[in-house]
C-alpha cells in the first residue's frame, strides 16, 4: 500500500505540471487580455485611459512578454506560493485564498456530512424495504430532489424564510460579524445563516446518492452469500451492514474524489443567489474578466482536489473492500 501511494503521488505531481501547461494555454486562447477587457469596460462608462497609463499596466503585469516567459514566471511563483496578483480585484490571489478557503471548505464539508448522513440510511432502508410506504416516499422525494434546480430552490427558500419568518438568509454571516474576530457569538451567527445553502447543496446530491445506494443494494441482497448466511441464522439487520451494504457502498465511495473540487466549482449560480462568499463566484467573476493569474489558480487547485480526492478514495476503497487491497498488493 506504501509503495502505491508513493507511485501515485509521484503521478499527482507530474499531471499538476501537465495541468498548469494546459491552464495556461486554455487561459490565453481568448482574443485580449486583461488590460483589454479592463479598457472595454472603461469605455463602455463613457471614460477613458491615456496610452501611458495602458502601457504600465501591460509592463507591471508582463503581458507583452512572450507566452512562455509569462508560463515560467506564473510556475517559478507558485513553487514558492506566490500565486500572482488577481487584475480584477487588485490584491494577490493567496489572500484571496486564505479569505475565502474556509468559508468554501465549510460550506461543502457540511452539505457532505447532510448528504451522507440522510442518503445511507435511506438509501438502505429503501432497498431492504423495497415497494413499501416508505420507500415509494423516499423514491418521491429522491425524483423531486434531483428535478428541482438548486437555484429555484435557493429562491424559494429565500422567499418563505423572508416573507413568512422575516429572515433573511443570505451570505454566511449578519454585516456586523462579516470582518469580526471569531468568538462564540459569530460561531452562532455562522450557524445560523449556513444551513441555507447546506440544505440546498445537498439536496440533490442526497437524492442521487439515495437511488444509487437503493440500486447497488437491490442487486446485493439477492446474491447467494446473502442468502447462505441467512440460511445459517444470523440476523438480518447484522446480515445486510456487514456485508451487502459495505459491497453496495463502493460507488458512493468511488465518487468522494469529486467532492473535493466542490469546494470552488460547485453551484455557481446557487453561490451568486445566496451572495455566498465562497471561491466559486471567484472563479466565475475569474474567467468573466479574463483574470489568468487568479483562474489559473483556482483551476489548477481544483485539479490538484480532483486528484488529491480520487487517490483519497482509492484508499477508503481498499479499506472497505478486500478485494481492492488484493488488487493493490499484486500491483504492488
């Protein structure tokens, strides 16, 4: 297992540098760059910009250098932590991180935790108790769950908790905590505001990860070891979690890899409804203005997550699975 993680992190580390190549390229392709983008918009207010103030910018941030000079400098940067300086919102992109990392993190950790914690017991109850009240219920809900459009929802919860209760649930904390040290009183404002977009986040996700544990299980429980160990006498509850439910858990298992790249990509639009301040209207607003030293790491890091998360379930899978660890150890 050692000497698997090992291979595989050496692997993480070669594909981070494919990665930032294929950033960067894809990030120059628009016509323009951000000094354009940033004339347009002067423009387009009806101001205007003097050549000499346009030729500093271009200078400050080397944008008339050749594309691989650029390349290197962004790399060399970002060996050290330095992530370049974000065009649109004029401060570097590490602090952009580390004000709006924790926030991200947050927010998509808990609406895991909801999604696991509502969709396995669900999930296994709906296929131990298959055609019943309670699974028909749960398959409703599930169908609901993944047709309603995250957004819609985020406005419709807006709607009846400001209309009915007189609350209003956007962003993460009330203004006069937004810039406060933390202490208990802002940990009860936080609470307060993130079951909003927790419960919106995960309720399609809960809704998928129920019929595809439902599925897996289904097939599970008809197979013959199931059948022989019931046979034996052993109880059905220790029957169906020791071994079909463990089996039936693989997939949900293989898909934590993307979990991680979450924290920024995840429910764009839902984030802007909520005026979330999270890295997703980050990375949006990012793109948007062709902002290549902030996108290109925010991109990147996802790639980082993405990888990070599949080699974490790889290890979980292993864990859960016997099978797995056999596979591994022939590898090996």
């Amino acid at each position: 297992m050692t000497a698997y993680i090992l291979r595989r992190l050496v692997a993480i580390v070669l594909t981070l540098l494919a990665l930032s190549v294929v950033v960067f390229v894809v990030i120059q392709l628009p016509p323009g760059d951000f000094v354009t983008s940033y004339i347009a918009r002067i423009s387009g207010s009806g101001e205007s910009i003097d050549q000499a103030t346009i030729d500093a910018l271009r200078a400050q941030y080397r944008l008339d250098d050749p594309v691989i000079v650029q390349y290197w400098a962004w790399l060399k940067g970002m060996l050290v932590g330095d992530f370049g300086f974000s065009f649109e919102m004029k401060r570097p992109v590490s602090e952009i991180f580390a004000s709006r990392i924790g926030n991200s993190l947050a927010v998509e950790m808990l609406a895991v935790i909801v999604m696991w914690s509502v969709a396995i017991p669900i999930g296994i109850y709906s296929a131990v108790y298959q055609y019943s009240i309670g699974d028909y219920f749960a398959t409703i809900i599930g169908f609901l769950g993944l047709a309603l459009p995250n957004f819609l929802f985020a406005l419709v919860l807006m709607y009846i908790s400001y209309v009915w209760f007189g609350v209003t649930i956007t962003g993460l904390y009330s203004p006069e905590y937004m810039n406060a040290h933390w202490s208990l009183a802002k940990f009860l404002d936080f609470c307060s505001h993130v079951w909003a977009p927790v419960l919106v986040i995960s309720t399609a996700g809960s809704a998928q990860l129920i019929r595809v544990l439902r599925a897996n299980l289904l097939d599970e429980l008809n197979k013959p070891y199931v059948l022989t160990a019931r046979a034996k006498g052993l109880k059905k509850s220790k029957v169906i979690l020791r071994y079909p439910a463990r089996v039936a858990m693989n997939p949900l298992i293989s898909v934590v890899g993307w979990v991680l790249p979450t924290v920024i990509s995840s429910s764009f639009v839902t984030a802007i409804v909520l005026n979330l301040p999270t890295l997703s209207p980050i990375l949006l607003r990012a793109l948007l203005s062709q902002d290549m030293y902030l996108a290109g790491a925010l991109i990147l890091f996802m790639g980082f997550l993405t990888m990070m998360g599949t080699l974490i379930s790889d290890i979980l899978l292993a864990w859960v699975d016997p099978r797995i660890r056999l596979g591994m150890a022939g590898a090996n």
